[in-house]
C-alpha cells in the first residue's frame, strides 16, 4: 500500500496536499483498495461551496457507492475533469493522476488532520 508523507489524512480516508491556500484532495490508497475498480466519480461543479466534514461528491465502484467528505472550508476552484473518462486513475495512482479536487480556503483549518503515522495506525485500528 502506498502512501505520501507529505500529505494530511482524514479518518475518511481522504488525504489533502496544501499548495498554499488550496487544498489538493484526493482518496488514499487504502480506500481505493476496499472500494475495488473504481468505474464513475460524480465530480461537483467548481465553484461549488463545501464545508468541513459534509459530503461533496460519490465515487461509484463496482463494490458501493461512497461519499467523499470535505477536509477543509471553502470553495472548489478546480477538478480532476480526467476522471469522468478515465475514473481508473484513482485505482491506478490515487496521489497523482487520481487526486480530484482543489479547494480554495482562506483559512485552511488542519488541526485534526493526521500525520501519514497516525492516519497508518488508524488504518491499523479500523482493519482489526
């Protein structure tokens, strides 16, 4: 399973890259394992507004329907418009071509992110 330390995780299974005041959002490696082949990803619109913690969007697999939640306040200023054609690339390589969108934040709250140890260890606890 693979993993980036430079990336922030959510107890969703979400991981968050920050370029300054966006953050790059995508699933990690261990969700797009138990969701299987991933076959559509239900974007939002960018300029879509979210909020910490609520459902943004669906990523459709060939095993379920899954939200994906909102690690950070703001605004979606971009998406991975890749993945409506090619919705592989988040099986395929979740932390590069599988990311999905980039939120707009004036004030990324990141608090209760966890480090890559602690987002492993929680995946440790959640799989027993």
């Amino acid at each position: 399973m693979s993993s980036r330390p430079e990336c922030l995780y959510t107890k969703d299974h979400e991981w968050v890259r920050v370029e300054e005041n966006i953050a790059v959002v995508g699933i990690s490696d261990y969700a797009q394992l138990e969701l299987g082949d991933v076959v559509y990803v239900d974007l939002p619109s960018v300029g879509t507004k979210v909020e910490k913690g609520n459902s943004m969007f669906t990523v459709e697999s060939v095993k379920a329907v899954s939200d994906i939640y909102a690690p950070v306040d703001g605004e979606i200023v971009e998406i991975n418009s890749e993945l409506a054609d090619s919705p592989q690339h988040v099986n395929e390589d979740p932390f590069s071509s599988g990311w999905m969108v980039k939120i707009k934040s004036d004030s990324l709250n990141l608090e209760d992110l966890m480090s890559l140890a602690e987002y492993n260890k929680h995946v440790e606890d959640v799989s027993k």
